[in-house]
C-alpha cells in the first residue's frame, strides 16, 4: 500500500510542560502508538528550538489518515499548536514540476 510523509510541529500547552517536567516522560511511545492505530507509522519525533516544541515526522496512507491523527492529537488538550504539512518526495516534486511546465499561469497585465 502506497503512504505519504508528514511533517507534524507542534508546541505544548504550559499546562503539558508543566507535567513532563515534573515527570519526564518519552513522548514517541504514545505518539508511535496513536499513528500506528489509525494505519500508520511514526517516523521519527524531535524536541526543538524555536517557533516550534518540536516535530514529527509520520507515514500514513491518505490525508484522511493524517487528518485524524492531527484530530486525535488536538482533542487531548495537550497541544496548543499543531500543524500537519505533507512532505513530498524528490521524485514527485520533480513530477510536480514536469506537469507544472505543461501549463502556463496568466500573469496580471497593465
């Protein structure tokens, strides 16, 4: 079965660090878990500096898989920021870009 790539950011509550400071806790096991229930697989997940807490990289089947997931995610509580954005290979960029040089975008004229 075919999957695509995502990359999830995502920044914790105040009330979540709070916790996990008091009690650290590693955070890839119930997240390989979750993804892993809905049909995919976590990649790999990184605590960051930054706009972000941190990022997760998953591979899942559809979008709608990735939307339930970033859903599943959200409904917690823990999460005040979490963006899903889907990750393209090489091979289907440079696809993207062969289709785009078969159409021609009408730009604003004078």
């Amino acid at each position: 079965m075919a999957t695509s790539t995502y990359m999830v950011q995502f920044t914790y509550t105040s009330e979540a660090w709070a916790t996990m400071i008091q009690k650290p806790q590693d955070r890839s096991i119930p997240s390989q878990e979750l993804v892993q229930r809905l049909g995919g697989r976590l990649l790999s997940l990184y605590y960051a500096l930054g706009a972000y807490d941190g990022v997760a990289l998953i591979e899942v089947p559809d979008d709608i898989t990735a939307s339930a997931v970033n859903l599943a995610v959200k409904a917690s509580g823990i999460m005040k920021v979490n963006e899903v954005t889907r990750l393209f290979t090489m091979s289907e960029g440079m696809e993207a870009m062969r289709k785009a040089a078969g159409g021609a975008f009408a730009v604003p004229t004078a």
